[in-house]
C-alpha cells in the first residue's frame, strides 16, 4: 500500500462500526517502515484523544496455578506434571494486596489457572475484604464459572473481570483447547457484561494454525465485544507443552494487532503485557506503548511462588523485590514523555464521548 492509501484504510477502519476483514488483513500486511509508522501514529494518536498520556497500573496477585484444563500453549495445564502447583490463603493474599496498596496502586488483580476446586465463597470473602478496608478496585482473573458465581462476586464488590478468549475463531479455539467449549467461553462474556462487571478479553499472537484471517477476525471480536479491557500478548512456548517447539509469536504482528486493537476499541484500557517483557529476553513493553496501550502491569505475587505461575517460560521480574516496580516503571514511562497514572483507571467506555471522526 502506499501511504495515501494506508491512511484512507486506517481512517475506514476507525470510523465504521464492523471493520472490513480485507482492510484488517491489508494492515497485517504491512511491513514497510514508513507504512508502519503511519500505523503506530494514527494508533497512538487515537491513544492519546481517547486515554490520554497516562500509563496505568494494575498489580498482578496470582494466588493460585492450579488449573483443570489442557491448553496446549500454557505451562499450567494440568498435565504438566513437573510444576509445582501452590494456592495461597487468604491471609498471603490480603498481605500481598496491602503491599500493593502501600504503594499507592489502587487496582489489584486477583489471577489463578481454572480451577474446580475455587471456593467461590472463600474468594467472595477475599474481594469484601479488601473492598471494606482498601480504596481499590479489583479485577478478577479465574476463568470460566457459572453466572451465579460471578454474580455473588460482583455483589461482594468485584469491578472487574478478564476473560480472553485467545482467537475468536471456532475451529482453532477447539484445535486448541481440547475439552472446552468456544460457545461457553462466550456465554461466560455475555453474562460478565450483563451482570455489570468492567469486562476484559484479549487474544494470542503466533498460534500455531493461526493465519492472519484469523487474527483480522479478532479485530472485528474486539470492535463487536466493546471491550472494556483488551490484552494482547504474543505466544511464547512452554517446554512443558504439546506446542514447546512452536515459534514463538512475532514482535511485529504483536505491536499491529495493538494499534488495530486501539484503533477499533478507542477508550479501552490495553496493557502492555508482562509477555512482552520477556520476548526475546528483552523488555519490549516501550514498543507496545508507542503502538497504542495505555497500561502496564506488574506482579506482586509473593516471591516465592512467583516462578510458579510458569504460563510461559523466562517470564520477567521473577526475583526483583516489587516494591522497586513504581520507581522502574516511572523511568520507563517518563523516557517516552508520558506519566505513570497511579488512579483506579475505571472503564472509560461509560464516562468518555468522542464524536467519529473528530480525531484528526
């Protein structure tokens, strides 16, 4: 495409209301700098009229890595019977949600693998905890339950919940994801979004099978589920594994499927994920944050059981104290002349209006 023409398709894909999966596909496509560049400053330019300059952060508490299902991409399957599987109490997560709170983040995110034996009530007294005692949102991260689960949850307090659904197409969902159901991924999302939660999805990047069909199809997912959270991460393979000698996602379709996913969504909340921290073994989160996300998320999971939640292997800042995080992240930040947001960052999508086509 020459450049002309790539701001005539960015600006068509901004502005209707179901993206064109060849216009989507035209913009995977695209490997020539300047046609890059045009790209990551349109998504940045929608970044900044829709969020603003602020980078948000949102501390990671994974209490637990024991997990039911057979993902043939992630390290905590339930066959991979070489990690060692922990679950903290409630006493380990409140003192790890009172670090974060020490240092003045006020969104906690509670994560775990998908698990059978989650004591809803056990976690609904959790989130009354530190919704009673904190000026804190919480985002929950437990995968698929039943609606009245979330339900007794979103009574308890819960703002939020991030669900992936990892592609949006049926057939490499079920290729995937053996013993899972595409369609009650999807009804978990719907009742999320009825019952009144701040809702999350997101995909991976670099599957294997996936083609860039697909990942176009994720972009029309993400415009038609008017997300309020959208995570992007790119695929790195676990040893432990049916995909451990898979290549890895590519840096590059990563950072387009971020701009796109900016572009369509506008005011969603996007990390830079703590994947691209560790891609390559370097920190690649500056990249994602110049192609459009506005929020990164480090991890406070006590030190000891961090090198646990082994979704993918080499995962960043394992053994570094968290409390040295705001202090990193703000240089981090402030390189790139932007800030670090220490507010709760709720859903924009309920308190922001932007007229189509007023971004210039």
């Amino acid at each position: 495409m020459t450049g002309s023409h790539v701001q005539t398709v960015l600006e068509r894909i901004y502005a209707t209301e179901a993206p064109e999966l060849a216009d989507v596909e035209a913009v995977l496509r695209i490997t020539d700098g300047d046609e890059l560049g045009r790209l990551f400053d349109f998504a940045n330019e929608v970044r900044r009229w829709f969020v603003g300059d602020g980078v948000l952060l949102r501390r990671i508490v994974e209490f637990s890595n024991v997990c039911r299902n057979t993902c043939q991409y992630c390290g905590l399957n339930r066959g991979n019977d070489r990690l060692q599987r922990y679950r903290l109490t409630k006493e380990e997560i409140l003192a790890a949600v009172g670090n974060i709170r020490a240092a003045g983040i006020k969104t906690v995110v509670l994560q775990s693998g998908e698990e059978d034996d989650l004591d809803a009530d056990w976690l609904r007294e959790i989130v009354e905890e530190i919704k009673s005692s904190r000026d804190a949102a919480v985002t929950l991260c437990v995968g698929e339950r039943r609606r009245e689960e979330y339900r007794l949850w979103k009574e308890a307090g819960a703002d939020r919940y991030l669900l992936k659904i990892e592609t949006s197409d049926p057939g490499l969902y079920g290729q995937l994801h053996a013993g899972m159901s595409f369609e009650n991924r999807r009804r978990c999302l719907r009742d999320l979004a009825e019952l009144g939660y701040q809702t999350g999805s997101g995909d991976l990047v670099g599957l294997k099978g996936q083609t860039l069909r697909h990942l176009a199809g994720d972009v029309q997912f993400f415009k038609q589920g008017n997300f309020d959270m959208i995570s992007i991460s790119p695929f790195i393979p676990h040893p432990q594994t049916p995909l451990a000698e898979e290549p890895a996602g590519d840096l590059l379709m990563t950072l387009k499927m971020t701009a796109l996913a900016r572009i369509v969504s506008r005011d969603a909340h996007i990390p830079a994920t703590t994947a691209l921290g560790s891609l390559h073994g370097r920190d690649e989160r500056p990249k994602v944050l110049a192609a459009g996300a506005n929020v990164i998320m480090p991890n406070f999971t006590p030190a000891s059981y961090r090198r646990h939640y082994e979704i993918y292997p080499n995962k960043r800042c394992v053994n570094e104290d968290a409390r040295a995080c705001p202090a990193c992240l703000e240089q981090m930040v402030g390189a790139m002349g932007r800030w670090v947001d220490y507010a709760r960052g709720d859903s924009l999508k309920r308190s922001l209006k932007c007229e189509v086509g007023s971004l210039k």
